[in-house]
C-alpha cells in the first residue's frame, strides 16, 4: 500500500541522516519543538472536546424537536448544523452578502492598513503592466517617508485561466539589494489572486463573510513581502521564515476582518456588523476538534508509527475516538486523503496552522488590550508589530521576534478565548513558548 511504503521511506530517510525519525528531524527547522507542539494540541484537545460534544448534543435536541426519527447519523450533522445556525439568526459564512461589496471591502481593508502599518496603497492604474482586463495596481508608499516600498497588483475576479478558489497571493518580484539600480534596493511587487464572480453590469460584486476572510488573509500575507526591510534578500519577506510562523501575519488580518467597527467600516449596521462577527465562531468546538484530528494522525504517523504494531488507519480511529465526538456511520480514510500531509505540503507540519493562529490570537488580543478605537495606541502597536514581525523577514528567529513584540512568550489562552473555548482545569494561562 503506498501510503505504508510513503512512511517508511520517510523513517528510512531520516535514520540514515542521524535522527529518530521524520518529525524529529522535520522540527529542527520550526519555531515550535515537536513537545511544544504536542501541548498545544493537547490543549485545544481538552477545551474542544466537551464544546464539540456539547455542540452535538445542541444538533441531537434540535432534530428531535423538529420531528425526526430516529438515530442522529454522521451524515446528519451539517444538515442540522446549518438549522440551527439558521434558528440562531448567525449569518453564514459562505453565501454573499449584500452588504459586503468589494468597492466597500477594498476601502475598508486599506483604511485598516493605514490605521496600522502607516502604509498607504495608492491607486496606481496604467503605471505598470496587467495581464488581464480588471487587474489593478497600487503603489504601496510608506508614510512617514513617502518612500514607495513596493507595489502591489490585484486579480480578484473569477477567470478560467485561474485553477484554483479562494484568495491567494504570489510574488512577482522579491526584495533584493544586490540587484536594484542606481544605489537602490530592488522593491518588491506582490499579486493577491481571487475568484469573486463578476456582478451584473452597472452592479457590485457582493463577497461573502468567508471571502472577506480570505481576502485579508491573503493581504497579511502581501505585506509581509511589501515590508520588509531585510537587506540579504534570501531572507527578506517570508523566505525563511518557519513553517509554523509564516502564516501570522495573514492570520491576524483575517482576526481583524470579522471586528466588528472593521465590518461596519464596510457599510455594515452596528446589529449586521454584531451577527457577522458571530459567524467566526459559531460550533467552534467542532471545528477545533476536527483541526486537532487531522493535526495529531499527522504528527504521529511521523513520530511513533511503528508499521508492525499499528496500521495508519488504527492510528486514525483511536486517534479520531480520543479528539472528536464519535457519530454512527461516521468513515475515516484520513490516511488515503491527507493529501497536505502524505502527497504534498510539509509532513508533520499539519499543526504549523494552528500555531500560526495562536501567534495572530495573542497578537491580536494586544491590540484589543490597547483599545481597537484607540486610532494613536493601535497605530503605535501595528508599527511595533511591522518593526519587529514584518519587517526582519526570515533573518530573525521568529520566537525572538515575538517576545519583541509581545513582551513574552506566545500563550495558546487567547486562541481558546477567540474561540469561545476554556480549559477545563483550572489555573494554567495555556503557555506554548519557551526559551530556547
């Protein structure tokens, strides 16, 4: 079977080098130690679980009050979920939303990064080349300087050139000292890359709460390549960077995009703006039980998979039986599907999201320490965050990066908080970090 031959070729590979196995040698090129790893997910573990199953149970009572016999299946689950979100008036998170216009959107997303990074993006249309009708181009100028740091193309509608969904973001040309002119550095230029459909003519393109997400995210992470001011250009941007740190500063853009002065800086009302917010973290428990599945078959299968005391589909199922609740007629073929695992991606780096957002929660929650109205202080902060985050790229190690900024170590608490999740034990502030 292909996937037993995968994981030993992979243990075979890592023993000849000198390691344990493929985790241990995967993560000495990570922020996080594979132990560190390991306690993030058990946290998570022991706050999803019970919200998870509470979750469910919210489902189970909804069904039967609705008229349904018989037993609650695997297959019920999304159906009923989106009842009750429904019931809830919790909009969702994937159907367009009229309030949610582009032209709206786009204004909205770079105030923001004015208000934070003392950026301005400037129209800048006919200046450089495009590809295709319908692509803009910026011109991403620093403020206190008027100092153009680089630009910034975007592609957002839908094309058949285009293979894949969502929001996403290329660099067309990277950071570099050696090859600028005239004593310059060379600048970089970013393409954020969308998929919104076109609109009617003479209307607007309405975007739903999940691509506003998106489009954020892809924005945090154009900016980490804008704003760089790493002078070895191997190391500007996100070259460099650790797998499980790269993805902070989208992630904490995308925090940003579900607040609710930032959605009603959209042209949301104050009640609109509440309920979207809302939408984040609808059944989150199942969502971070689910994250925290995939994430623990993954490190295993390269950690302790011992090929002839255990299958990886075993691992699977006792792994599926301790993290999420268990449904009649639920099927796990992880292992067949885990394509950003087993085919593609970086094995063992499953988790790397997640501590990535436990980066961008804790992040994000000084900015709520300070005051998100507070336009002075969060501008303070946000030039703190670019100085210390953004602009070292990956000449700095991401750990010390972070306790520039935050004063501290990274603590797993205020993801759970996002989440609207809590430790079951008492005391404990769910730390992550540690000193190296």
């Amino acid at each position: 079977m292909m996937v037993y031959r995968l994981l030993r070729m992979r243990q075979d590979w890592a023993t000849q080098l000198g390691y344990e196995n493929w985790a241990d040698m995967a993560f000495r090129a990570r922020m996080a130690t594979e132990k560190q790893a390991s306690s993030l997910l058990k946290a998570l573990q022991d706050a999803s679980l019970p919200a998870a199953q509470k979750e469910l149970d919210e489902l189970r009572t909804l069904a039967q009050q609705s008229g349904r016999d018989g037993e609650f299946m695997a297959w019920d689950e999304a159906f009923w979920r989106e009842r009750l979100r429904e019931k809830q008036g919790i909009p969702s998170l994937d159907m367009p939303h009229a309030g949610l216009q582009l032209p709206n959107v786009l204004e909205g997303l770079l105030g923001l990064i004015e208000k934070l990074f003392g950026v301005q993006l400037q129209v800048a249309d006919g200046e450089a080349p495009i590809w295709a009708p319908g692509v803009r181009f910026f011109r991403v100028v620093d403020q206190s300087s008027g100092f153009a740091v680089g630009g910034l193309y975007m592609d957002l509608f839908k094309a058949e050139r285009k293979t894949r969904g969502g929001f996403w973001t290329d660099v067309a040309m990277r950071y570099s000292r050696q090859l600028g002119t005239k004593r310059l550095s060379r600048r970089p230029v970013v393409q954020i890359v969308g998929d919104v459909a076109q609109a009617a003519e003479g209307e607007e393109a309405n975007l739903s709460l999940a691509q506003v997400q998106g489009l954020f995210r892809a924005m945090g992470a154009a900016l980490q390549e804008l704003l760089t001011d790493q002078e070895e250009g191997l190391m500007a941007g996100s070259r460099g960077v650790e797998i499980d740190a790269v993805g902070l500063p989208g992630r904490l853009l995308e925090m940003f995009a579900l607040e609710p002065s930032v959605l009603e800086s959209f042209g949301l009302t104050s009640g609109e703006a509440a309920a979207a917010a809302l939408a984040g973290t609808f059944h989150s428990g199942a969502q971070t039980a689910e994250e925290v599945r995939l994430a623990r078959v993954d490190l295993e299968l390269h950690s302790s998979f011992d090929i002839q005391r255990e299958s990886p589909f075993d691992i699977a199922s006792r792994i599926a039986a301790e993290t999420v609740p268990t449904l009649p007629g639920a099927e796990d073929h992880t292992p067949c599907a885990f394509e950003s695992s087993l085919s593609s991606g970086h094995p063992a780096g499953q988790y790397a999201d997640l501590w990535a957002q436990v980066l961008a929660a804790d992040v994000f929650e000084a900015f709520q320490e300070v005051g998100l109205s507070d336009a002075r202080a969060v501008r303070d902060l946000g030039l703190r965050f670019r100085a210390s985050i953004l602009a070292p790229g990956g000449g700095r190690a991401p750990l010390d990066a972070f306790r520039e900024f935050r004063g501290r170590i990274p603590r797993v608490a205020a993801l759970l908080r996002r989440r609207g999740l809590r430790r079951p034990q008492a005391g404990g502030d769910g730390v992550v970090g540690s000193a190296r």
